[in-house]
C-alpha cells in the first residue's frame, strides 16, 4: 500500500467506518474526505453530509416553528386532609355515649347526629329548669293576689313591692334556666315541651359541625367521654378540597407566592390531574435536604385522594413563553456533551448546528440560541447523520 493512503487521518478512517455501518439504511453517503483521491468537486463542510434521494427518504424534514413552553417547578410531596375543614367532635360535656349513629367511610350532612350521650350536666340544667319555671308559676300567682289586695287597700305598698320584686326574680332565674338547656342543643320548642311536662331527659346530642366523611371513629355505647379528652369520639372532614404538602428545592422558593397555580398527579390515578393554588409558603429551610415545606390547596370534588398518597406537583412560576421548538427527537447529544441539529436548505446537503436548549414539554426541545424559525431540519433520522459524521460517536 502507498505510503499515503497508509497516513489517512483517524478521523476520515472513522468516517468511512461508519458509512459502511449504516449502508443497509442509508445506502451510502457522500462526504469529502480531503484527501488527493476524492472525485473531483467542490468538498463539504466538515460539519456537513450529502445524500442522494433514496438516503432522503429515510429522514422525516420540518420547518422549525414555535411552542408555548410553561415556566414552572417540580416537587415531591404528599397528599393530606384540609385541616381547616377537619373537626375533632369531642362532647362539650362529660357523659356516656348511649349510641353511635355513623361509622368511618360515611358521608355527614351539617347538623347531622353523630352519637348520643348520658348527660349529668344537662340533667342538672333540666332539672334548674323545672324547678324555676315551678318557682316562676308560684311568684305569678302570689302577684296576681297582691295586686287584687292592694288595689282594695288589703296589703301595705312594701309587701305589694316585695311581691313584684319576687316575680321578677323568679321571672329572671327562669330565662337564665332555659338558656342553660339551649347550650346543650334543645330547641324552645323542646324546652317548652319539657315545663309543660315536667320531665327531664338526660339525653345529650351531638352533630356534625361541618358537611363531610367520617375519617375516624372511637364511639363506642358505655364509653366515657370528657371534654377535649383525645381521642374524640369522631373525627369528619370535608373533601372537597385536599392539601398537597410538597418539598421544594430553596432554589425555587424566590418564585413561588400564595395564590400561585398548582397542579397535581399521583401514580395509583396517572389518568387525573388536580389543580389548586398555594396558600401557605414555609417561613423555615430544611438545613439537612436545603427544601421548603409550600402548602396547596387542591380541589377534589370526586373524593378520589386519600391521605398520605405521593404526588408529583408543578408549580406554575410565570406566565407561558413562545420559543422556537422541535421535536426531542430532532436534538442529538454529541460525544463532547453539546447538543446539535441538523439543518438544510436544498434538501441535499444538511449541516450539523450546535444549539443551546432550555425546557423540555410536551414532547419538544426549547431552543435558546442557534436555530431560527422557518429553518427545514431534521426532525427523526438526524442520530443517523451525526454517526455517519463521526463515525458512530453521536448519541442521542
């Protein structure tokens, strides 16, 4: 062999490898070599590679156009209840639970009846009650006769005063009476029932707070419960809305603020996405993972979350931005780490173009710098035409 094709350059070596690699799909290329034997025209670029019509058909071209790309963060975190719509119901009063009327999984109206307890306090307050309504008849009716009396002069002014001054004492412990029965929960009409009776019932009720699903249950019949004594008998919350407690990095913290957008993604339901907004960004930096505890409210008409679910969140940072685009697949990663295109204008030499890329969404490559709109690249084929240049080097 002469002396010189023995000297060819490593490079050219490659190149020709890797034609031969890939002749099956591509048929062959046309490249300049440099050296004395090339045919006899003008060489390429060093960056460039020529193909004939049936190399073509094997690359799909597109103009470059433009997409909306989102400026947003991600984070990890986790699903919980809204704990501003998450009730303990304890028992304003101690007592023993007669019965419980729900169980955990069931949906409450407002007002609803949760359990039913013995109250001593209320027996007590029942109790002063018809006593002072008795007490109230009694002084009415020593009035009634000593007003008759005195209009006739039969009784001194100060024993008519001493009367109406017993009335009025009495009329007051009674209106006090009745407004210690109401806080229990009765009604007037109730309260008028039991002095006309004159029967008390120790039976304390005890609803619902708020409109929701019962999350928790310690009522049990016989049970003695004390006010504010953990664990409450029921626990309900509303889930309608949930929390979404997500960790995000303290780079990220300078562009979040309440009221931003939200939106959410657990894996057992890929097929939802939950949108929100935050409400509360943390005060405190984790010095151990350098994250940020931020807090969204995220809406769940359909009760589909649960508690303790992991979930994938994005942030929504800014308003959307137009930039030039093209498909992941268009963007090759070189050997050296950057990241080129493929670009031509004739459809028969195209050129590799190093290019700065920015997001990644829905498929595209945001392109900050070396490609403009209206350009033809290649879009699928092009990891094919970095190896044929650099003889298997590219890699997508």
């Amino acid at each position: 062999m002469p002396r010189a094709r023995r000297m060819w350059p490593d490079r050219v070596l490659r190149i020709v490898l890797g034609c031969a690699g890939i002749a099956a799909a591509l048929g062959g290329c046309t490249k300049a070599t440099g050296d004395g034997n090339s045919p006899a025209k003008q060489a390429a670029p060093s960056d460039s590679v020529e193909l004939n019509a049936s190399q073509i058909g094997a690359l799909k071209l597109a103009t470059v156009g433009t997409q909306h790309f989102e400026l947003r963060s991600t984070a990890v975190g986790s699903i919980d209840f809204n704990e501003n719509d998450a009730v303990q119901v304890f028992s304003p009063y101690a007592g023993r639970i007669i019965k419980a009327f729900a169980d955990v999984g069931d949906d409450v109206r407002r007002g609803a009846t949760l359990y039913t307890i013995d109250s001593p306090d209320l027996l007590q307050a029942e109790s002063t009650l018809i006593t002072d309504a008795g007490l109230a008849d009694l002084t009415a009716a020593a009035l009634a006769r000593a007003k008759e009396l005195y209009e006739h002069e039969g009784m001194a002014q100060k024993d008519y005063q001493q009367a109406v001054s017993d009335q009025m004492g009495a009329e007051a412990a009674l209106k006090a009476a009745r407004d210690g029965v109401r806080i229990f929960g009765k009604s007037d009409a109730e309260i008028d029932a039991m002095v006309a009776k004159r029967k008390v019932d120790s039976t304390l009720v005890i609803p619902s707070p708020v409109a929701g699903r019962i999350t928790a249950r310690f009522a049990q019949p016989g049970l003695l419960v004390q006010p504010g004594n953990a664990p409450a008998p029921y626990a309900v919350a509303d889930l309608s809305t949930m929390w979404m407690l997500a960790s995000v990095t303290e780079n990220d913290v300078s562009r979040l603020s309440v009221g931003q957008a939200v939106s959410a993604r657990v894996a057992a339901l890929a097929d939802q996405e939950f949108t929100g907004r935050i409400k509360t960004v943390g005060e405190t930096i984790d010095p151990n993972t350098h994250t940020l505890v931020v807090r969204s409210e995220l809406h769940d008409p359909e009760h589909r979350l649960r508690p303790g679910m992991m979930a994938t969140f994005l942030i929504q940072t800014a308003a959307p931005t137009e930039s030039v685009a093209i498909p992941l697949s268009g963007v090759v990663r070189e050997g050296d780490g950057t990241m080129s295109v493929w670009v031509t204008a004739d459809q028969h030499r195209f050129t590799r173009r190093t290019v700065s890329i920015g997001l990644q969404q829905g498929g595209f490559d945001q392109i900050l710098a070396g490609l403009q709109a209206g350009e033809l690249v290649v879009v699928d084929g092009a990891i094919l035409l970095s190896n044929m240049l650099f003889g298997g080097s590219g890699d997508q």
